[in-house]
C-alpha cells in the first residue's frame, strides 16, 4: 500500500448496504480529491465497488473484527458501519489521525452526531458526513451501466429470496405473478443465490417457466448487476436486488415488511420505483413471514407491475 495517508472508509457488509452509502462516498471523493479513498468491505462486492467512481481501493473486510490495516496511519477514518462499538475499535487500530463515527459512550472522547434508528439509510450517512462538514447529495445514488454483458436485457426479474424469512413473500405468490406476466408476453426470469435453486426452481415450475429461466446460482454479482441494469422490470422483497434497481434506475415493485420503506426504500421522488407496503412494522429477523407482509396480494404487484412495463429509462 502507498505510504499516502488515505481515506479509510468501514462498511463490512452487504450488497444493499453497499450502495446506500454511494452519496456518502461521492461526499467523501468531493472533499477529499487528492486523497486516496480505500473502503474496508467485502471480497465478494468488488465488482460492484469497482462501479463506484468514489473508491479508489477495496480492503477486503469481511465482518467486524476483520479489518487489517498494514499502510501509513490515514488521514481520516469513517465509520460507515454502525455505532460501535467494534467498528470504532477497528477502525482506531489503524491508528488514523481523526475517526468521523456516530457517538458512543464507550468513546467519550470522540464527537459525533447521536444514533437514531428510525432514519433512511442513506441520510443517516449523509447526516453524519454533514457532522464532519462535508457536503453530500442524499440523491446521487445513480450508477454505470456494468461492462459485464448482461446473460439477457429487457426481461422482468423476479427475485424471491431474502436473508431472513421475514422478509420472503411467499413463493406462491411470487409464481403467480410470474405465470401472468409471462401469459402477457413478458419474458420473466428468476434470480437468486446458490443458496436460493430449490426456491427459485419452486417458483419457476409453479408459474410454468422454463429451466432456462432460472439464473438463481447461475450468475455472479457482476452478472446480476448487468441482468437488473437491462431489465424491463424488478420485482422483489426489501433485499440488495431491489437496491441494485435504484442504482441502475430499473423499475421496480418492491415489497416490504416487516422494515418500511421509509428506512430502507427508494428515493420517494423516484416514480419508477414502486414500494408496497401495509403498514405494519416488526422483526425483520424473524423466522416466518411478517404479517404485513402477508398482507400484500399478487394483485397490488401486478397493477404496480402494469404501470411500470415499458419504461427502461435512466432516471436522474
């Protein structure tokens, strides 16, 4: 690593959390134009990090407790990770000469702006740059189109899997708005982790699609990216796929519960992005599905889906 105090950023987590942070980052890249800007996240992100015109440098980080910091003490630490207290000690390992975080009790000695939970996630970064006083744009979450080539473009992606059960509508439902999207001529195809075949194959053979419409364990993240970059449509839960829609400005139905969309969901002036949900808030770790959630017919995704078809454009 080059003996420059860069900028280190934390933020060891997922794909949906990865690009919430993008304004924050451009904040980060506006302030600091000479400064190398190195993000502490996970291996599996690079493709996508690689995206990102505000990071010069990936650290893979995996979890808290992974960061391993071997160059010239930075200039600037973040905490884009959480409150603490295991982000803030991983971060002052490095030894940077200021660290920009939330506040925490264990660290008195350190100013920062007071955690509130019931925040978007992407202003919660950009208040915390504006505590460090620099400036963001909570909007600019825009990203390139992937060079990776897309396996298929202008097809409807269904999505159906979640990290927690909370979050998974039910697979039925998912088929059924396959099977009549695809009886209106739409070619739909169904996405999802290595982890999520038996899932994405129950959904196809329910709506009658064919093996060659399941991608699920069949692509990469890059791969993934391109698919949803050149997609008609993305219909899923609250996951990473329906953030990678925002970025890409791909449409989207989005379905959420037991976490609103006010903390996790599109910009609201965004109408190409349609969030449902019912009202209801709860475990978002829970073992079943939300009953907020449940609450959500094939009949409200399929008449945000009717609106939404036609109108692959890049929104600003």
């Amino acid at each position: 690593m080059a003996l420059s105090h860069p900028v280190l950023v934390l933020r060891a987590l997922g794909l949906g959390d990865l690009l919430t942070i993008v304004p924050a980052l451009r904040g980060l890249r506006n302030a600091y134009p000479d400064d190398r800007v190195v993000l502490a996240a996970p291996e599996a992100l690079r493709d996508l990090v690689g995206l990102i015109d505000a990071v010069d440098e990936l650290l893979p980080t995996a979890q808290l407790g992974a960061l391993r910091w071997h160059g010239a003490p930075p200039k600037l630490a973040v905490n884009l990770h959480g409150s603490g207290p295991e982000s803030i000690r991983d971060l002052r390992a490095a030894g940077p000469g200021t660290v920009l975080t939330h506040h925490h009790p264990d660290f008195p000695e350190l100013p920062g702006p007071e955690w509130h939970e019931d925040m978007h996630e992407v202003d919660r970064w950009c208040r915390l740059l504006r505590f460090g006083r620099i400036d963001t744009d909570p909007s600019a979450l825009l990203l390139p189109v992937p060079p990776e080539p897309a396996p298929e473009s202008n097809v409807v992606v269904l999505h159906p899997g979640a990290a927690y059960p909370a979050r998974r509508w039910p697979s039925e439902r998912f088929a059924r708005v396959a099977r009549e999207l695809g009886a209106d001529g739409h070619r739909v195809v169904i996405t999802g982790t290595r982890g999520e075949i038996p899932l994405a194959n129950a959904v196809a053979e329910q709506a009658g699609l064919p093996p060659s419409a399941v991608y699920a364990g069949r692509t990469g993240l890059a791969q993934l990216a391109a698919l949803v970059a050149g997609a008609a449509l993305v219909v899923c839960g609250d996951t990473g796929v329906g953030h990678l829609a925002t970025a890409f400005g791909t449409p989207s139905v989005l379905l959420f519960g037991p976490t609103p969309p006010h903390r996790w969901g599109p910009p609201a002036a965004a109408k190409h992005h349609v969030p449902l949900w019912a009202g209801s808030v709860g475990d978002p770790h829970s073992d079943h599905p939300d009953p907020g959630l449940l609450m959500l017919r094939p009949e409200h995704v399929l008449s945000a889906a009717a609106g939404l078809l036609g109108e692959k454009v890049r929104h600003g």
